[in-house]
C-alpha cells in the first residue's frame, strides 16, 4: 500500500525505481536525466461530492484546493496562496476562465484571458511564481530552456521576464508562427530574453531542447531547467480548470480539446483519474493527425509536419504521450523505453493491444481538416456572432462529430482571435478586436537570433551569450 509520502515522490517514465523526494528537483530539471518525464509515484484521489461544498468555488480557491493535493507541505498554505492570488493577478478576466454558452448544450471554456491571451498563462504564470521560490531556496542563478510552436514561448518570456537570476532562451520554428505570437517573442524588450528562429519545424526545436536537458554536465554546469509541459508542474496547474468547469455546472462533462504536444488533454485525463466525473476527453487534431492514425491503427508513426492555419499543433511528435504509455502500461518502464526507441530508431512503434484498447477507451480522436475549421469559424460566426480562433475551431468541429444531441461537452478555447487576424478576416469578413498591448508590440523593435536546427550550434550561443 503507498503512503501518503507516496504522492510527493517522483519518478521517470523510463525508470521508476529511481525515486526523487525533492519536487524542487523535478521543477528545476523539467525532465529526467535518463531522458525519461517526470510522474508522481501515486495520485491523490478525491470524492467529488466531498471535494466541493454546496456554493460556487472561485477560480483561486479551485486552484488551491488542486494544487494543495499534488504540492507537499513544505510550501506552506500561505506561500501557496500567494502565488496563486499573483499569478492570476494577471487575468484580464474576473472569472479567469469564464465559461461561455452558445446552445443548450454546448459551451467554450475561454482560457485566453491571461498577459499573452493563450492557454499557456495559466501554467506559466504560476510555474513562475514557483520556480521563483525554489531559486530562492537553492540559491542558484537558473537559465529557462523551451521550444515553441507559438504560444509557450510568449508565456514563458511574458511569466519570466526580468525575473532577477533567471534567463530564458525559447527556440521557435522560423515562418510557423503567426505575426503576433512572434512578436509576443522578440519584441518585449526583456533584458533577461534570448529568442531563436529555428530553421526548421517545432519538433526540430523540442528535439534539441529535450537533448540539451538529457545531457548532464551541460545542464548542470549551465543550471538549465524546461517549461515545455514535460515539466510534470506545468501539468497540474492545467488540472485546475477541468475542476472549475465541473464547479460551475455540478454535472458530468464532456471536453474537446485542441491538441498538439498533448500537455492539455493529459491535464484532462489526469484530472479524471484524481475522481472528476468526465464522461469524455476528444482529442481534436489538424492536419497534424498522429494521434488520430494511432487510436485507429495503434501505430505511432511520424510524418511530415504540414503547416496549417493552427500553428500551435502542428507537431508530429507528442512529448506527453510518453506520459501516457507509461498509465497505460501500468508502469511498465521497460515498455515506455522500448516504444521510444523505436521512435528514435525507426521514426514509429506500434502499442500492443491491451495499451491501445485502453487508448481507445480513455479518449476519442478526430481529425479536422483546414476547410472544415474553417466551415466552423464561419458558421460560429453567422449563428453566435461568436468568434472562434483557428484552434479552438478544431476543438469545437471535434465536439460536434463526436457528441450526441443533449450531451453537455465544453470546447477549450486555447487562444484569442486576435492572434491569428488575418485567418479570421479571410473566414469571416471581420478583424478581430486586440487589447491594447498587443496593438503596442508591433511598435517595438524585435530582437532574436536565425540559428539551424543544430545542438552544438545551440550550445555554443547558449554558453557564449549567457554564461
């Protein structure tokens, strides 16, 4: 039987006899030195019926209540508070997440509210407040190592920038971003922000993150730490909305959910198996459909990312479904290693037939092509006066495919219509309102570096610029 000390103890995907006490270790490194994510040794669980008292929870004390399950008690509950009440301090949105009602029984979650109007803020913004803490604990200068297919970028910098004894160097795929997420990147004149335009594609810049994390001396001599979501905290903190959904309308729910890096939805699923009463998880998908072909086939095979009108998902390999292998083979290291290497090796693997009838069972998968996302935006439009972003579009075709009339099911809104302008005016006929910040970026100078997808070439700046 596991103790309660079991919840705070962590272990990689690829070798779980190697237990780590300390999360301030699992939030500092990001990923495990064997190259293996980071996953708590066990779960906590909770009764819904329990968990949540009769009145309507806000936001910050959902975030409380979840974050207290999975942070151990060293970090106090008034050091928890205030980090939570500072990051969402940032929101532009009293709810943080309103929940926005277009028919009888279909809703979008909008998580677009936060300082850089995407989903990322929600995990950047604590994760922040976090490593802030721990670097004050271990008395160490830290360097922020992350790769971007758009968004996490922006939030990263945004959550980061100006931090004393924290820098941050992002890797974004050169031409696969839109006008504004790159500005979001290169134009904040951050003193402590190193951006680099790779010559390639978003898995080209996860690769050489996630290696330059593998690599011990390196890492340690350059104190790197990741904020991609194989950061397990990064993770928890996107746990919080499923339950603020469920707060909200007290009924089993449904979700649809955009889906590249599969950080999101694993928040989802991981949300369910804590206890919240999810009936579905969709996994919506571009183009991009690796996830789809594998929940039909149970082969994992990368193709040739095709650029689409969703950026943020035009990703073949998915970090986090390493998460996931190791749920369903039970913690079955062994298993998790040999299907990464056979990705490596071979560029696929293939789940056995226990793992991908419980694939099918946890989640549904759908691919949305570009005409119909953008059919959905339009007709969102023309019915609701609603506007959808290209993302969120996928998430909400998805729901309409795989739900049945009377079905309650929330589509995650992960991005604001601003960010991608000329795509809604193309669709709609109409321009998208901005905030005022995001008006001021393109006034500013950007400032970033053009680099080949190349790890030394990356080590070598790294070292030369920040050390």
């Amino acid at each position: 039987m596991l103790s309660e000390n079991s919840l705070f103890e962590y272990v990689s995907t690829r070798d779980p006899q190697k237990r780590v006490h300390s999360y301030y270790e699992v939030l500092l490194a990001g990923i495990a030195k064997d190259g293996g994510l980071y996953v708590p040794r066990a779960l906590p669980r909770i009764n819904p019926k329990e968990f949540f008292p009769k009145e309507i929870l806000s936001y910050q004390q959902i975030a409380l209540k979840i974050l207290r399950l999975f942070l151990p008690p060293t970090l106090s509950d008034t050091e928890l508070e205030m980090m939570v009440n500072d990051a969402y301090a940032t929101f532009d949105h009293e709810e943080i997440s309103p929940l926005i009602q277009l028919d009888e029984s279909k809703y979008v979650m909008e998580l677009f509210h936060g300082p850089t109007l995407a989903f990322k803020d929600f995990a950047m913004q604590f994760l922040a407040q976090l490593m802030q803490h721990a670097i004050s604990e271990y008395n160490k200068d830290t360097v922020i190592l992350g790769a971007t297919s758009g968004d996490t970028g922006a939030a990263a910098i945004e959550a980061f920038k100006d931090k004393e004894r924290i820098k941050v160097v992002i890797l974004f795929p050169q031409g696969r971003v839109s006008k504004i997420q790159q500005y979001q990147m290169t134009a904040t004149g951050g003193k402590n922000i190193y951006p680099i335009a790779i010559k390639g594609t978003f898995d080209d810049c996860q690769d050489i993150v996630k290696s330059l994390l593998r690599e011990g001396p390196f890492t340690d001599s350059m104190h790197l730490c990741g904020v991609n979501s194989i950061n397990w905290f990064r993770i928890i903190t996107q746990i919080v909305y499923y339950f603020y959904a469920y707060n909200k309308l007290r009924r089993p729910l449904n979700f649809s959910v955009p889906t590249g890096n599969f950080g999101n939805i694993l928040a989802g699923y991981y949300a369910m198996k804590v206890g919240l009463p999810i009936e579905k998880l969709i996994i919506a998908t571009n183009e991009n459909d690796i996830l789809v072909r594998t929940r039909q086939c149970g082969e994992y095979k990368v193709k040739q990312v095709k650029a689409t009108q969703s950026p943020s998902m035009d990703i073949q390999v998915s970090s986090n479904f390493e998460r996931l292998l190791y749920e369903l083979s039970q913690g079955r290291a062994e298993d998790v290693d040999t299907y990464m290497q056979d990705l490596r090796q071979k560029g696929a693997y293939t789940l056995n037939e226990s793992n991908l009838q419980k694939y099918k069972d946890s989640f549904e998968a759908i691919k949305i092509t570009e005409q119909k996302s953008s059919e959905t935006i339009r007709n969102v439009w023309s019915k609701y006066g609603y506007m959808l972003d290209p993302h969120t579009a996928i998430a909400y075709s998805a729901a309409q495919h795989a739900t049945e009339t009377g079905e309650l099911i929330l589509s995650l809104a992960t991005a604001h219509p601003c960010k991608f302008p000329h795509c809604i005016k193309k669709v709609t006929g109409h321009t998208p309102s901005s905030p005022s910040r995001i008006k001021k970026l393109s006034e500013q100078s950007e400032e970033y570096e053009v680099m080949l997808p190349e790890k030394e070439g990356i080590k070598k700046y790294i070292r030369e610029r920040i050390s």
